[in-house]
C-alpha cells in the first residue's frame, strides 16, 4: 500500500529534474519563465522500506527543488526507482509516465540469419559448462539486432533499444526488488541498481536478465519479450518457422466466454505462436476445459491432467517448465502445467513435429 501511495503522489510533483537528451534546447524559448527557487538538500527520499538517493544518467547526486511551497521532485530517478516507464517526446515537448499509449503486444519475431546464429553459439561456447545457446525470439516492432558478444560471466544481446544479458549469475541479489509473475507462468523479479529498471528470471541453469537502456520499452514490453527466450536447437536452427496469433476482437470475446463457463477457471489462456501456413479456426468449451483448434494442432487448456494415468516421457520445455508426452491412441501429446491448469497440445494430422510442438507450449499465455 505504501508503495502504491508513494507513486500516487510521486506523480503529482514529478514536473522538473527532467534529466533527458535535448530536453534543454527544446524548452529554449517562449514557453520559457524565468523564477527564483531552491535546491532542497534537507528532503531524503525511503522507497520501499530502504534509503534512497536519486542520481542522474553521470551518477550524480540530485535534489529536490522548493518553489513556492511546493516541491519538485527529478522524475527520471524517481519513476526509475518505482518502476515506472517514463519517456520524453522533445518534438510535442510531454513527459509520458506510466505506461505508453502504443500496443504492448506490438512484438514481433527475431530471425538471425546464419552468421548471427553462429556468432551466439561462439559466444555460449566460450564459456566451460555454459556451451548451450539460449536467445531472445522476439522484441518490440521497429527494434533491431545489432550485436551478441561474451564478456565477464555472461552473455549480452544488444538491440537498439533493449539489452537482454543470459549469465550463470543472478545479478539483482543484494538489490532491493518486486517479483512478478511473467504470462508464462515464471516467476520475475524487477530491480533497479542505478537509473534503469531490470527484469530478471531463472531459466534452466541460467539468469536471463532484460533492460532497455534509453527507455523505449514499458515494463509490459520487456515482460513480454522475456518469455520468447529459449534455448537455440543444436542444429544451430533456433525458432524459426513461427507466427504470432493474431486473434480478433471477435475471438479474443469467444475465448473469454469459453473459460468464463467454468466456475473458479475464468482466466483465459491462449497459444500466441502457431507455426507458419498454420490457422487458427475456432475455440469452444468442452468436457472440463477449452478446446483451440487449428489447422495443424489442437490445445486445450484444463483443471485436469489428462496424462495422468499414462506412461510417458518427461522433457524440458525451453523455457524451463516440465513436460510429459504420451500417447493415449495414435496421437501424441505433450502436456505441462501452467498455473492453476494444465495445457495439452497435439498434431492430429501428424503436420507438426514433437520440436515444433514444444516450440508452441512456451507460447501459451494469459490472454492480454
């Protein structure tokens, strides 16, 4: 409750202390009004039980400005320290807190081409017990993949506008941090060591850690991207040969009236990746779950693990999460759980491979 107060109030004063990239020269004119006030170096700042000192992007200390009984705060390191996006549009000259008006969902898929590829299994491979290759599979449109590299204990993945580091350490121990539940079902943690937030999460034997250093992605974003990480085939292939799911409106609706059928089950899930030539064709409430049918594959999504009285073969998902396959006919199916359910996919027509199946599990998420 403290912490939801503090953001309450924090925005209210956060107008100066803007420390951002042209911001000066934007302001450079009529809109200009010139007042007396005062650096406040007698205000300290407590964020979430812990002493806190703003800073800007060079580390140095900022004060509060006083003027006129009120009280200025620096915005950037305050919504920084409180998790919250804020950005600066020089040419309408606004200050955006909280999240940006633009989709979150606004992703889309990363391809490597073959030297990318190459270049993050020598980047994985430099590293003795570290050798198997995880990356990201998606980012926000419009962003691009300039560059991998190891260097200290991990290994980086640079983009224009996101950093996203997989490292056998976890680097947010010893921060202050708020855990988060990502779609998948992971459990995240947020944390800021100077003036960028990071999210971070186990998966597997490894911390994959994701930032975005000039600001561009909300927290929504970031979160999203995270679940696409996952482990690189050897065949040096990654995840290719996927698409979004693209549901409409009209769908999304028959969705959540398909899970809204089932008492203390509401919550709608769905799969966001089918695999491409695919097509979404209809979802209904049946028996105890939801069924999504496809072209080439069938889910569904129930209190029931339909693979319990089944012998089997328990895999690793790439995101981390355990499965089992059986095959109660002629048909195999790969089921895990997620949350409160369990999901279960299958190639009726054989169309998709186990891989490819497994591909589309770690895709299956809250409905946004």
């Amino acid at each position: 409750m403290m912490k939801k107060n503090l953001k309450k109030s924090a925005a209210t004063v956060m107008v100066l202390g803007m420390t951002l990239t042209g911001a000066a020269g934007v302001f450079a004119g009529t809109q200009l009004e010139k007042i007396s006030a005062y650096l406040n170096h007698g205000i300290s700042f407590n964020v979430d039980g812990a002493a806190y000192t703003p800073t800007d992007g060079n580390g140095n200390k900022l004060a509060p400005i006083t003027y006129n009984n009120s009280t200025y705060l620096p915005v950037r390191a305050i919504a920084d320290a409180l998790h919250v996006p804020v950005s600066y549009d020089g040419k309408k000259g606004q200050v955006t807190i909280g999240e940006a008006t633009s989709n979150p969902s606004a992703l889309s898929n990363v391809t490597y081409s073959t030297a990318q590829k190459e270049a993050i299994q020598k980047a994985f491979a430099q590293f003795d017990g570290f050798e198997t290759a995880y990356a990201p599979q998606q980012s926000i449109k419009g962003d691009t993949f300039k560059s991998v590299g190891a260097g200290g204990d991990g290994v980086s993945f640079i983009f224009t506008h996101m950093k996203v580091s997989v490292s056998p350490r976890d680097y947010s121990d010893g921060y202050n941090s708020k855990e988060v539940k990502l779609s998948n079902g992971v459990t995240a943690k947020w944390y800021t060591p100077d003036q960028t937030g990071m999210l971070t999460f186990q998966l597997d034997d490894r911390y994959v850690t994701l930032s975005s250093p000039d600001h561009k992605l909300t927290q929504a974003q970031l979160a999203q991207v995270a679940v696409s990480v996952q482990k690189v085939n050897n065949n040096n292939q990654g995840i290719t040969g996927f698409a979004n799911v693209n549901y409409t409106k009209e769908q999304a609706a028959t969705i959540r009236k398909a899970f809204a059928k089932f008492d203390g089950f509401e919550t709608a899930y769905a799969p966001q990746h089918m695999i491409a030539g695919d097509a979404f064709k209809n979802v209904s409430a049946g028996g105890d779950g939801v069924n999504f049918v496809f072209k080439n594959m069938n889910v569904t999504v129930s209190p029931k693990d339909y693979s319990f009285s089944y012998d089997g073969k328990e895999v690793k998902l790439s995101n981390g999460v355990n499965a089992k396959w059986y095959t109660p006919d002629k048909t195999d199916m790969l089921t895990f759980q997620l949350d409160d359910r369990y999901v279960t996919l299958s190639s009726p027509n054989n169309a998709l491979t186990h891989t490819q199946l497994e591909q589309m599990a770690v895709s299956v998420q809250k409905l946004k």
